[in-house]
C-alpha cells in the first residue's frame, strides 16, 4: 500500500536542516510505533505548558489520556505533539559541530476530546497496548467510575512532519580535520530490564508471557 506523503505547508515545513526532514509517512508511523511517551505542547491561560505523557495511534489518529482535571486535556484548542528518539551523540572536532543523532515527529492540530464510550474504550485499549502489549486483556479492564475520572484526547495525524539526523559528524571535510582530534558518534541504545514482581504478590505466581518476553528487548 501506498501511503500519502506528510503535507508540507506553513505549519510543518522545515526551515531549518531541511535536509533531515523527511515526508516519508512511514518514517512517521516507524517513530511513533518506537516510543511511548510524547511531549503534549498546549497553551493553558496564556501560557505554555509541555508536558510529558503516553500515547497509543491508530492509522490515522494519536490518542493522550490523563485525568479530568488535567488542564493540558481540556481538549479544542491547537496543540503541539512531539515524540523523540535520541540514538547518539555526534562529537565532531569542533564544539559548534556536536550535536545529536535522532529520530523526532511533531504534530499540530486540534485535539478532540472523545465522548463516544465506544471510540474512548477503543482509544483507552490502543493507548495501553502501545505501552505494554498484552496487558489490555491481561488486566481489569477500566470500570464506569474510573472511565469518567479519564479524559481521552484524539489528534489527527495528518498535520505532522518528521526529522531524522543519521551519521558522523558534519566536519570530517573541513578545515578541523586537521587539528587531530578524534571525532565521531557514541550510540546510545534502551533495552528493557528485567521484570521486578510486587512485593506484594502472592508467592508462586508467574510473570505473564507477554511481560517476560520483552526483557532484552530494544526500546526506541
Ligand atoms: C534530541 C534532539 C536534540 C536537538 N538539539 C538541537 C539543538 O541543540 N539545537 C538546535 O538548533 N536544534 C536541535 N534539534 C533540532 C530541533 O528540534 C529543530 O528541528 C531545529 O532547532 C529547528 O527549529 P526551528 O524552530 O528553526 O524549526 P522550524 O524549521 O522553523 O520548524 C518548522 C516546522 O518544521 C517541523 N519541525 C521542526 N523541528 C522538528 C523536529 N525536530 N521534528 C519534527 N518536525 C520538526 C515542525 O512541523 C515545525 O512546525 C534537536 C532535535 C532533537 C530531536
């Protein structure tokens, strides 16, 4: 299948390193389906507001969740969604040069505040599989009560764009070259740990498949 490519228009056109922006939507889908968590960027009276939370998708939305009295959930009003993958540093020969291997989505847009029990119950499953897969049906799913203290958010992701910067320092050709200094990138790679049990469960009872699995295993 083909998909569209990212738009570029006022909002999303690079202005800057234009040449690590990509509109492959595949790059997108790859960087959000590497991560979790995203920087949710809103104004709340008068003033900016980043904060840090979860996310899952589907193929055309990102879904945020948090409590109702979140007021970064308030919902209808323009916001800012950016997910960051750091993979190294770059250490040129000169301190101008340094900067960061990564892959970074933002998306713009107005988020929609999910009222529809279906699509909220649906968009809650997607958020929590994203993170942990398999936990959906492994564990108690939300009751009524805890699903009227939650607010889901809808963001489409039509408005975004992508940067990707790959590779060894830009000053390998120039003038530095020659001060005889070692350059180059230091990867930096997360993996998950292994499982920690509650102290609190009973003796005996094993770590679900699902969960055990993932130890090893790279994240980003
Ligand atoms: C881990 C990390 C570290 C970085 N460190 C630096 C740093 O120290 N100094 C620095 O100048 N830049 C840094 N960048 C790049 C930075 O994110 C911006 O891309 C860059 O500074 C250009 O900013 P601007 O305001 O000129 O954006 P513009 O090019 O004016 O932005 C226009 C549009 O381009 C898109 N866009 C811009 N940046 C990104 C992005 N990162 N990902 C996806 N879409 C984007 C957005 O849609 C935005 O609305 C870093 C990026 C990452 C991911």
């Amino acid at each position: 299948m083909t998909l569209e490519p990212l738009p570029e228009n006022d909002l999303t056109r690079h202005r800057r390193l234009r040449e690590q922006g990509s509109l492959d939507r595949a790059d997108l889908d790859a960087i959000l389906d590497a991560g979790f968590v995203c920087h949710l960027g809103v104004v709340v009276d008068g003033r900016p507001l980043v904060v840090p939370t979860v996310y899952g998708r589907d193929e055309r939305q990102l879904y945020l969740h948090g409590s109702v009295a979140s007021r970064s959930l308030a919902g209808s009003t323009p916001v800012c969604v950016t997910v960051t993958h750091v993979d190294g540093l770059v250490l040129a020969r000169s301190v101008f040069e340094h900067g960061v291997n990564y892959r970074s989505a933002m998306i713009h847009g107005e988020a929609r505040k999910v009222t529809d029990p279906e699509e909220k119950l649906a968009g809650l499953r997607l958020l929590t599989e994203h993170a942990a897969p398999g936990q959906w049906s492994y564990a108690r799913g939300p009751n009524r009560r805890e699903l009227a203290a939650t607010t889901l958010l809808a963001l489409s992701l039509e408005q975004a764009s992508v940067k990707i910067r790959t590779g060894a320092p830009d000053d390998g050709d120039g003038p530095d070259a020659e001060l005889g200094l070692w350059a180059g990138t230091l990867p930096l790679t997360w993996s998950w740990g292994t499982p920690e049990p509650d102290p609190l469960l009973p003796p005996g009872l094993p770590i679900p498949g699902h969960i055990a699995r993932r130890e090893g295993t790279r994240h980003g």
